[in-house]
C-alpha cells in the first residue's frame, strides 16, 4: 500500500453564488458530503461554510485527479441538495472551484479556520486568497482589475 500524506484546501460556491445553504439542512449537506468523501476513500478533515459556499479540507490519494474527486463530491451533493431540500429552484453549485494544497505543518491552522467559517465572515475576517476564488489576484493576494 502506497504511503501518502496530501491535504487540500477546497472552495466552491453556490450558483451564482446565491445564498441557498440553509441553517436548518446545512448539517446535513455537510454530513452528505462528509460520507461521499469516504466512500470515494478520501479522508475529509473538516468542513465548514456559510449560505453561499463551502470550505473542505480533505486528503485526496496521488491515484486520484483532483478535479474527479471535487467534481463528484460537488455533483453528488447538488442531487443531493435537490432530491431531499425544497428550495424554490434547481440547487447548483457553480462550476469554479478554488483548491489549495495544505502543508502538513499548517494542517490544523487551516482545519480551524474551516470549522469557524461562520465565526470569520460575521467579523469579517477572512483570508482573501482562500475566499475570492475564480478572481484573479495579483501577486500580493489582491484582487486585480
């Protein structure tokens, strides 16, 4: 069995970035997630949000692209989303994600900030390059023109 330790950082939104995430099934979307995580044998560390995006920090095996994996996690969860939650209209994810490897060094910092997503954004404290994913920065973490 191959030895690996590879931790990831990933963030995708709602379509449109609509605020669709709701309190009263969030846990569950979570845990759904949490569980295509297993079955696709990759280790998910934490998982947080707030009503228009998610945040995970999950260990993705060298076997497996990274794209497939957040791909399927972010389609099964939609169907997901939209086979057990009422919503109004068609749940979707966009299509952008933002991902980020994670040294193992940083792993907790990370896992933390993840967990306490709620907490960062009602005190407006967020980590821009981990939040504005799909916008082009430059080099000082900045939102370019």
């Amino acid at each position: 069995m191959p030895y690996w330790r590879l931790f990831y950082h990933v963030v995708w939104s709602t379509k449109d970035h609509q605020p669709w995430i709701d309190l009263a099934w969030e846990a569950d979307l979570h845990g759904y997630i949490r569980g295509k995580a297993t079955a696709l044998e990759c280790p998910l560390l934490a998982i947080g949000g707030i009503s228009d995006h998610i945040h995970i920090v999950i260990s993705i095996p060298p076997s497996q692209p990274i794209a497939t994996i957040i791909g399927r996690l972010k389609g099964a969860s939609s169907h997901y989303a939209n086979d057990h939650f009422v919503l109004g209209k068609d749940f979707a994810w966009q299509s952008d994600y933002g991902v980020l490897s994670v040294s193992e060094s940083r792993l907790c910092k990370v896992v933390a900030y993840v967990l306490n997503q709620k907490k960062h954004h009602a005190e407006n404290n967020v980590f821009d390059v981990l939040e504005n994913f799909g916008v082009s920065l430059t080099p000082d973490g900045k939102p370019s023109d």
